[in-house]
C-alpha cells in the first residue's frame, strides 16, 4: 500500500514504502478481530468435540441454503468493493459509486440471509449449547456485516462527494481490506455451525 | 508565538502548532502523546494506591484468627477488586503509560501516529475504571475473583449485577489495552528518528512493542469469553451450563488463554524499564543487549503456551499437562538470560546507587525468588498440594510485584523529571524502597509456610487451633510496613511537585536515549529539529544527534526544514521505513480532537443500557458511538 493514498500522508523520498498509519491500525485491529474469531471458534469447536453427540438428537440441523446464499453474497459485495477500488484509481469515481452501491446492496441481502436462517432455525438460543453456538456465530457474522454496512455507506457518501479520488483513498481501500475480513470470518464462523458436518459424534 | 511583525523562531513556531488548546475543553481535546501518558500514568498510580488499601484491608481482616473486621461477603469484594484493579487497572495501564509517554521521545518522534487513537484508549480506561468503581456505590461490588469462574458466576449462583460490573468494565478495560497496543506496534514500526534502526531502538521500546503485540493476540480471546458468559447471564445461552452441553471449563481455558500471557504482558515492558534505569546507573551498554532483546521476544512467544499450568487440578490428561509442564520450565531459559544480562550489567559497570537502581535490584532478588516457585508449581505433583492455597499467593506476588511493581517505582523515580520537570527526593526515596523491600518479603515470605501448611486461598478467617496464627500476624505486620514505604513515596512524589518549578537538567542521569536529549520536561514539540541515529546509545556515541541542541546541519533536505519549521501551521512528523528507519514520508497529525471522548461517551451509555438490560439506552449509546466514530474518521474532520 504506497503512501500516497492517504490524505495526511506526503512521501518525501521518490519511492515511499510501507503503508499509511491508518492502514498499519486497520491490519492490526484485523488481527485483534481474528483472535476474536479464533476464541469463538475454539469455544464452539471446545463444545462441539465434548462427550455428548453435536447436535443432539433432538435437533433437527436446519436448512444450509441461506447460509450459503449469504456467503455467496458477502463474496459478491466484497469483490464489488475490491472493483470500485481499481475503478477508483483509475479515475472512474461513477463506476466506483456504482460498485459500492452494488456491494452495499448485495450485503444487505446476504444480513437479511443470515437473519432468515435464525428465524427459520427452529429452535431457540438458550435451549442447548449447540443451539447458543449456532445463534451466537451466526450473530457475530451478522454483527460483522452490518460494520461493514456502515463502512460501505460512509465510503459511497465519501465518493460521490469526491473525497475519494485517484489521489486519496485510504478509506476505501480499509473498506476493502475489512470486507474481506468479513468475508474470510463468515467462512470460518458459518462453517462451524451451518456448513460442516458435525466433528464430535459423542464417542 | 511572539506578538508583532517580528519573524518568529523555529522554536516559537513549534512551540505554538504543537501546544494545546487553552481552557477546560483544551485540555479535554489533548490527543499529544505526553498528556494521554502522564494521564495513563497519573491515573493508574491512583488505581494502585485505591487497590493497595485494599490489600491493607483483607490483611487486617486476617491478622488475627475468627476476626470480625469484616463479613465473608466483604473480603470476597475485596479480593475480586483489589486483583481487578491491580491486574486491570493498575499494571497494564501504568506500563503503557509510560510506552506512550516515553515511546515517542525515546525513538526521537515528534508525537504517536495515531493521536486521537491514543486519546480514545485513556479515556475508554478511565470510564472502564469508572464504571467498576461504580459497582461499590449501587452495592454491587463484583465478588467472584478477579478470574470469575464459571459455575460461579453464572446467573443462578451470582444473581445481581455483581459480575456484569465486573464483566463489562473489563471488557472495556481490554479495548483500552488492545488500542495503546496498536498505537504502541505502528509507534515502533514507523515513527521512529531517521538510522534508528532496528537493531538500535532503545531495550525499553522493544519491550512495549513485544507486550502491545502480545495484547493483541492475547486480549481477544476474554473480550470473546466474556461476551459469551454475559450472554449466558443476560440473554440465557449456555456455554457455560454443564447440564445443558455446554462446559464450565471452556471459561477456564478462554480466560488462562488471556491469563498467562498477561503475566508476561505484565513483566516485559517493567524488564525494558529496569532495563533503562540500570544502563543509565551503570553507564554502560546493557550487557547481552541483542540476547537480552530475543529472549524478551522468547518469553512473549512461549507465554501463550503455559495457559494449562493453571489448570492442573482440573482433570486435563497427564501427556498435556506433562507438555505444558515443559513448556513452564523452558520459559525459565530466557528469563535466565535476562537476569544475568542484569546482573552482568551492574558487575561490569560503574554504578550510580540512585533510588532507582535501588529498585531494580529490588525487582532481581524479589522476581528470582518469585520464578523459583514459579518453577516449583510447574511441575504437576507438587501442584497439585499446592493449588488454591496461600503458597501460589506468594509465587503470584512475588513474581507482579518484584517483576511489574518494583521497575514501575523505579521508573517513576527515573523518569520523572521528563514527565513533569521534578526529581523525586532520592533519600526519601530510598527509606520508601527499604520500607517497601522488606515490608514485601515480611509480608509474603510466611505465606509459602502458610500454604504449605495447608492456609487455602481466599478464605475470610480461620480457627484459632490451625498453626496459622503467628505467620498471620506477622504477614500482616509486614504489609503495613509495606504500605507505609508506599505512604512515603506517594507524598514524596507530591510533595516535589509543591512550589516553583526548578531548572531541572535534560538528562539529570546522565543516560543514552533520546527522551533525555531534550527538555525536562519534554517540550510540547519534543525536539526542535529533526534527529539523526549512529547507535543503540545516541547520547554517548558523538555520532547521533544531528539536528539536536547545538548540532545543526548546515544543509537540511526540503521534508526536515517542513518539519522544523512548521509554516503550514499543521502538525507534522515524519514516518521511516520498517526496519532501516530511512526517512518515508511526513504524516499530518491531528492536535486536537473531542470525538474520542463521544466515541467513549457513546461506548459507555451503550454498556450500561446492557448492565440495565435497558434496551433503549443501548441503542442510544450504538448510535453515538457510530456518530462519533464516523465523524472521527471522516475526511477532514479533526
């Protein structure tokens, strides 16, 4: 990441390395938030490899359909993203505005997905531990999601005021790099209680 | 700024484009890295202090066998929030005041990359500190342990809001931590003086960058356990609730997972303090410098695989315990090396035998003793007697406060002329360490006899039949003459900062790094121009420093004159490449900011909407915080 995407950045060598300081607190707020994601992993792989069968036998494992819909459109929204950064520093701010819309839209539907999921689930978060992963992770996605709602909501408002231009986009580019957290954490989370099969089997 | 036509100097310039904003709200919007570290600093001494009367507390409720001070329900209270604060609000918080503090001068920057990051992270600490204070006003003091282990804590066995005060404050607690850490790794990898190399940042700096890259693996975990157990209390998940699948020992390891490393998060950063204070004493290069500087980053490595070792008496498998048994006594290598880098140190050099040097030999004796049982509860038989009783309080102390306390006093001594302009008086000084010194092993010698006898731990009082009571009384004796030598050092750290200010010399330790080459205290600025780096020890080598007082270069390139001569009015400083620190790019940093404090405003009303189970105000407080937080990082707005 060069230097000059930044708008509180001027490089005074000829070749600047390394990139800006808000995209070194974005790499390591990543981190920070895929340990997040590795505790909550190990919690519900913890619960899921204990003595008794995962799930239990009187839960019906409910449909993976709106998972996978929802993963699909996460990936639509974050390549969406990842286009209106080159279309960004190639000068094409409509066409990035464009994306952005586009990758807000398709995340939209990949939350409205997952909440379909949990309203369809068939049971309740606090009726056994499988049931308290299943919601929780699917929760924490969708909490995920929705930052990065947010996120793509004040970036698109930032390009059509022309804020972001060929010459300073760090924020889409945080946008981008954070969507594809987003992207890589709803694949580990939704993995481990939609997708998967089960590892524990009660032996 | 001088008034009128005249020209103004560089140093009037500077002066002017880095100072704070007058008034109330001025000093509310300070984002410099040396108002957010003095305040780290000030606040948590305060925390110290509030969490070592505690301490005086339980040990008067135990002086004396079937004693009445106080109730069972109190002393839980107590112990929960003095291991609360000095873990959460004391330790952590004091060690990454000073990084941010001394971090930047140290490694010749002008300010943290990220300022208003940093004003974020004091501010979220002090309303997370408030917030657990608050449990003691509505009556709802936590009370399970400062490790709150479940089935304990869950709702049916603590009802009330007890444990959510607990887990929410140190939620907020953990937040604060993990963003001085990432201040404190971006500090290091760029804004660091022009050939300050990797090889030659400050042993201090080193250390504050491997325990903020700790924090960041190490803190995530709890912020995940706790919300999960908050979940369990609030909403009715059941991670934790055996009969329903889910496994109260999940908590154990999510917690230990953070725990351990925390004790080394703890230790590192007072090693690169002790580290400092005896290079300046001995006047001589730290010894083993570069074997020194990897075993600190050994130890951060091996720390996050001894989490178990807390675990032994909980049924895990022989074969892992018997790993994690190793792995404890591998870690004992690089401490090793580490103590006798000190010890070599001090033998090769000429020492000075200031207050500060008094403690860091404090902190060598104390931490060795501490490690030794340290080594002793590592192995799994002799764990096993000696788990939860008063010999693991003892191992515990003597390891925190001969490895964090005794270097933080120490610091404070030697630092506290670039924090505030004043030395602390040094025979004071030293009659607080000997009462402090010896009040601490008199305190907690006799506990390892304690334990051994079989004294369990967080017991509120005992028969008078048991053997117990002469160690008891004396522990107790010996932790009020702790307190005392704390009494003296806390008024003589007031009573100097009484009256007018003295001239106080920029480098009164005749020390090697760069915080000592510039005012005492540090100047708004900083350094007046910009610094050149030839060695690990920049003040005595006669190579560094171009630019600093009396050195000028005759031919500044076109970024350095930007930089010391502020004519855009911006606050500017200059980013280096990673590992060479070659000059990069110059970074405009914000001076003044009051979104961080709405964004801490928004997190906390939030917080407390979930304490309250008051959905509405929960809302309120998401929506302020995604206000403020949008406006913090919107283009343009400072």
């Amino acid at each position: 990441m060069a230097v000059e995407t930044s708008r509180t950045a001027a490089p005074v060598t000829d070749t600047p390395r390394g990139a800006a300081m808000g995209t070194w607190a974005l790499w390591l707020t990543i981190i920070v938030l895929a340990m997040f994601v590795a505790g909550l992993s190990t919690a519900a792989l913890y619960l899921e490899t204990g003595p008794e069968p995962w799930p239990p036998d009187e839960f019906q494992v409910p449909g993976r359909g709106p998972a996978w819909l929802a993963l699909a459109l996460t990936l639509v929204a974050t390549a969406g993203a990842t286009y209106a950064l080159w279309r960004i520093k190639t000068a094409s701010r409509r066409l990035a505005a464009l994306s952005l819309a586009w990758s807000a839209a398709a995340l939209t539907g990949a939350v409205i997905a997952l909440v379909a999921s949990l309203a369809g689930a068939g049971f309740r978060w606090d009726e056994h531990a499988y049931t308290s992963a299943y919601w929780s992770l699917t929760g924490f996605v969708i909490t995920f999601m929705g930052v990065g709602l947010i996120v793509l909501a004040a970036v698109l408002t930032q390009t059509v005021a022309g804020l972001v231009d060929e010459h300073r986009h760090l924020e889409l580019t945080n946008a981008v790099i954070y969507l594809w957290f987003v992207l890589v954490s709803s694949i580990v989370l939704l993995a481990l209680v939609h997708y998967l099969p089960a590892v524990g089997d009660g032996g | 700024m001088s008034a009128g036509t005249s020209r103004p100097t560089d140093t009037e310039l500077l002066d002017y484009v880095w100072a704070a904003r007058p008034g109330f709200v001025g000093w509310l919007g300070q984002c410099n890295h040396k108002a957010v570290g003095r305040r780290f600093i000030f606040t948590s001494f305060f925390f110290l202090l509030l969490g070592g009367a505690m301490a005086l507390l339980m040990r008067t409720q135990l002086a004396l066998p079937n004693n009445d001070v106080m109730g069972p329900d109190g002393f839980n209270q107590l112990f929960t929030m003095h291991g609360t604060i000095m873990m959460f609000l004391f330790v952590v918080p004091m060690l990454e005041g000073f990084t941010i503090y001394v971090g930047p001068l140290a490694l010749g920057a002008r300010d943290m990359p990220m300022p208003r990051l940093n004003a974020f992270g004091y501010w979220v600490f002090l309303f997370g500190g408030l917030f657990l204070l608050s449990s003691g006003v509505v009556g709802a003091v936590p009370d399970s342990g400062w490790f709150a282990y479940v089935p304990l804590t869950r709702a049916e066995f603590a009802p009330g809001l007890n444990l959510d005060f607990w887990l929410l404050g140190v939620t907020m607690l953990e937040i604060a931590g993990i963003v001085a850490a990432i201040e404190v790794v971006t500090l290091m990898a760029r804004f660091r003086a022009s050939g300050m190399s990797v090889s030659r940042i400050p042993i201090f700096v080193w250390s504050g960058f491997v325990a903020s890259v700790m924090i960041l693996f190490a803190f995530p975990p709890l912020v995940a356990g706790t919300i999960l157990l908050e979940l369990d209390r609030k909403i009715g998940t059941v991670f934790y609730d055996a009969a329903s699948g889910g496994d109260p020992l999940l908590w154990q390891h999510l917690f230990w997972w953070f725990g351990h490393p925390e004790v080394y998060i703890q230790l590192i950063p007072a090693l690169g303090m002790a580290a400092a204070i005896v290079t300046a004493s001995a006047q001589r290069r730290m010894a083993g410098r570069t074997a020194f500087i990897a075993s600190l980053v050994a130890i951060g490595i091996l720390s996050f695989g001894l989490w178990v070792h807390h675990m032994y008496a909980t049924g895990i498998p022989l074969m892992a315990t018997s790993l994690f048994t190793a792995a404890s006594f591998m870690i004992a290598i690089p401490s090793g090396v580490i103590i006798m880098s000190f010890i070599g140190t001090m033998w090769w050099g000429r020492l000075r035998w200031t207050a500060a040097m008094y403690y860091v030999v404090g902190f060598v004796i104390i931490f060795v003793a501490g490690g030794i049982t340290g080594v002793m509860v590592a192995m799994v038989p002799f764990d096993w007697q000696a788990h939860d009783t008063y010999f693991v309080v003892a191992h515990l102390h003597y390891v925190l406060v001969g490895g964090s306390l005794m270097p933080i006093l120490g610091a404070l001594h030697f630092w506290m002329p670039k924090l505030t302009g004043r030395i602390m008086d040094e025979r004071w000084g030293k009659i607080a360490f000997g009462l402090i010194f010896v009040g601490f092993n008199v305190t907690f010698f006799p506990q390892h006899a304690l334990g051994l006898w079989g004294m369990t731990r967080r017991i509120w009082t005992y028969e008078a039949d048991l053997g117990w009571n002469g160690l008891n009384l004396l522990s107790t004796a010996g932790s009020y003459v702790m307190g005392l030598g704390m009494l003296i050092f806390t008024i003589n750290m007031i009573v100097v900062h009484l009256g007018p200010k003295p001239d106080t010399p920029d480098n009164p330790w005749g020390a090697e790094s760069m915080e000592w080459a510039t005012g005492s205290p540090a100047p708004n600025y900083n350094f007046r121009s910009t610094l050149q780096v030839a060695s690990p020890e920049p003040l005595w080598d006669g190579e560094s420093m171009i630019g600093a007082k009396g050195g000028e270069d005759p031919d500044p390139p076109a970024w350095q004159r930007q930089l010391d001569r502020p004519e855009t009015g911006l606050r500017q400083a200059l980013a280096t490449s990673g590992l060479d620190a070659k000059p990069d790019h110059i970074v405009t940093l914000p001076g003044h900011s009051l979104w961080p404090l709405w964004a801490t405003f928004g997190l906390g009303v939030g917080l407390i909407g979930v304490l309250l189970d008051a959905v509405a105000l929960g809302v309120v407080g998401l929506i302020a915080l995604i206000v403020a937080a949008t406006a913090w990082l919107w283009p343009g707005v400072e």
